[in-house]
C-alpha cells in the first residue's frame, strides 16, 4: 500500500512547518500599524443629573 510509505508526507509536513514557523512570522511582525493604539484617559467623568419631570 504506498500510502503507507511516510518518506514523501514526512519530508512536506516538515518542510511545511519549517516554513510556518521561520519564514512567516518575521515577515508578519516586521509590519508596522498605521494606527497606533493610544492610552485612554482613565479619569472618570461624573454624569449629570438628569432634569426630566417625574408624572
């Protein structure tokens, strides 16, 4: 049954993972972001009342 036979699956899944794992995470983290995240205020801002009358 050739099937079977791991010498060519072998040889793809090991060069498949070398390319995943050496050629492509470099070349997604060398990227830069246009928007850059940027620290929010942290201060709280007190509501305001509201001003509705209750019927």
């Amino acid at each position: 049954m050739p099937q079977l036979n791991p010498a060519p699956w072998f040889t793809i899944l090991v060069f498949s993972w070398l390319v995943f794992l050496a050629i492509i995470p470099p070349k997604i983290l060398s990227r830069t972001f246009t928007n850059e995240p940027s620290t929010l205020n942290t201060q709280k801002t007190k509501p305001a009342p509201w001003n509705w009358p209750w019927y």
